[in-house]
C-alpha cells in the first residue's frame, strides 16, 4: 500500500464552487484526491474541535464531524493511487476561515499549493445560510434575522457553517495564506468566473498544480455542483425524517458502516432529495442592502490584499 502526503489544498471559501472544482479535479489521472471531501484534519488539531453545531434550540460539541482526528485515520486517505500521479490534494472549507490551519499545513507540507475560490460575501451568506435552512439547521427565521444573531456575538462559538459574516470576511484569511505560503503558491478564483466557464477556471488550476489541463473528464468540464436548493414538502419531511429525527434501527445501522460508505450514501440520498426541492427566492433588496454594508469595508481590505479590483461585490 502506497501512500502520499497531500501537497495541494482547495480551502475555501463555503457555497463559492469548492465542490465544482473538486469533482473536476478528481477526475483528473494525474490528480490524486479521495473520495472524502472536507475531512478537515487540520481544524480538529486545534480549538475548531472545541466549537458547537446547533441542535434543535440547544447546541452540542462539533465531535460527530471530527472522524479524521489522526494523522494514521488522514493518510489512510491518501492510499492505492497509480503511478501517473503527479500531485495529491483535498478540499475542506473549514481551512479557510480558521486562521491556525495555514501554519499547521505549512509545517505538514511546506511545499503545498493552495487554492482559493471566492465569492461575493453577501451571495456567500445567502447561500450559507439557505444551505442550513434547507437541511433544518439553521433556526434564524429569516437571512437578516441570522446577521443580527452574529453581529450580537451569539454566534461566535458555533462552528464555521452557521457564522455566515466571518466567513465571508475574506481579507485576513487570504492574508494569512498568502504569509504563509507566498503568493506564487496560493492562487485565488472568483465563483463569478467559475459559473460562467468552469472549464476555463479548471484549466486555470490545472496549471497552476502542473498537471495538463485537457486530461479532466469532458462531463466534468462546465459542470456546476452542489448548488443550494430548498427543501419543502416531501423533501423537507425525508431530510427531516431521515437526518434530523433519525429512527433508532436507522441509528444503529449506520455505526456498523464505515465512515466512507455512510457519507457515500448520504450525498447519494442528498441528491435524491434535491430532485423534489427548488431554488432560494432571490434576496431581497433591503436584505442585500443590509448585507452590503456589513462587508464593504472588508471587501476594500480585500482589494489591497490582492491587488484587485472588487467594485462589482461593492454597493
């Protein structure tokens, strides 16, 4: 048995096309990823595993998401890849936003390239929070009303899924990778870009990582993945149902599978239950108003990191 340290990261940001380019990516021959996306090693070595996940009006500790918590239970991830490999990599949002992930990369593999996909922060936190709203996660009974909850400081224990401003404050985070690695090694893409040609962001990245671009799968080319749908009717009673008021026999099945099959079945099943959902309404204008200003002045910060013009994120 063969195994490699990953060498590339996709780290962010949430709902801003991290699932678009991971499956192109791991389509790719000589691209090694595994079949666990967001395993998020690296948070669990750190306070990430002290936050909290909501759970009907109380909270409860993150540790149902902290399966990959050693190095052995992490590399094994990494195994049984040919010899046309040329790089190895994986794609855990959390990265992003917890400010001790890059160090601790960095000291695991020094010679890393990061990814970094972008995008507009009140699109971003939209997107998060109709994420959570759909799966019955998330309790704010409406976007504003979440804002609110997190500008009040009620948030700031909760684990990275459900802080939908931090997440989108991107200046330190992009900042800190940038230290970390030096920009030659870091290379950041726009979600904006990506939805209008995957394929060309793909290409992007493929030659960012040193592999050939034309090697990804053609189906995988201009796909878009993972997009936010609402759940209502029967979708909403199965997620309901079936991931939040589990039956006992169902329970107790699942801790005889392996961790791999459980989470294969769960985006199998996912996928089912978005057949019967729809999109988000539209954000409304006040909403979008009040968003913006929240973010502008972390958007201008943003623009000096990177050296970018960022004006079509700005009111």
């Amino acid at each position: 048995m063969k195994i490699i340290k990953p060498n590339f990261f996709i780290v962010g940001a949430m709902k801003a096309g991290t699932t678009t380019m991971y499956e192109a990516l791991v389509s790719h021959p000589e691209i090694y990823m595994p079949f666990e996306k967001e395993p998020c090693f690296f948070n669990w070595l750190g306070d990430a595993r002290k936050l909290e996940v909501p759970q009907g009006e109380d909270r409860k500790s993150s540790a149902d998401w902290q399966y990959f918590d050693s190095e052995e239970k992490y590399l094994n991830l990494f195994r049984n890849f040919s010899q046309d490999i040329k790089v190895a990599g994986e794609a855990s949002t959390f990265y992003l936003p917890d400010l001790s992930v890059a160090e601790r990369i960095y000291a695991f593999s020094p010679g890393s390239k990061i990814i970094i996909i972008l995008r507009n922060p009140v699109d971003r936190a939209y997107s998060s929070y109709m994420f959570q709203k759909s799966f019955g996660a998330e309790h704010a009974s409406s976007f504003r009303e979440s804002l609110i909850d997190e500008l009040k400081g009620n948030r700031n224990n909760l684990l990275y899924g459900w802080r939908h401003i931090y997440c989108g404050m991107y200046s330190t985070q992009v900042e800190n990778y940038l230290s970390v690695f030096g920009a030659r090694n870091v290379k950041v893409i726009y979600f904006e870009d990506l939805i209008l040609d995957v394929e060309s962001a793909v290409e992007e990245v493929c030659n960012f990582l040193g592999v050939t671009p034309e090697l990804v799968e053609t189906k995988n080319k201009n796909k878009v993945s993972n997009k936010t749908i609402v759940n209502k009717g029967f979708s909403g009673w199965l997620i309901t149902t079936l991931l939040h008021d589990q039956p006992k026999a169902i329970t107790q099945m699942k801790s005889y599978l392996p961790i791999g099959y459980r989470r294969k079945i769960k985006s199998k099943f996912i996928d089912f239950i978005r057949f019967f959902g729809s999109y988000p309404e539209r954000l409304s204008k006040d909403d979008r108003e009040f968003a913006e200003k929240i973010f502008v002045e972390d958007i201008i910060d943003l623009e000096k990191v990177l050296g970018v013009d960022l004006e079509a994120w700005k009111p």
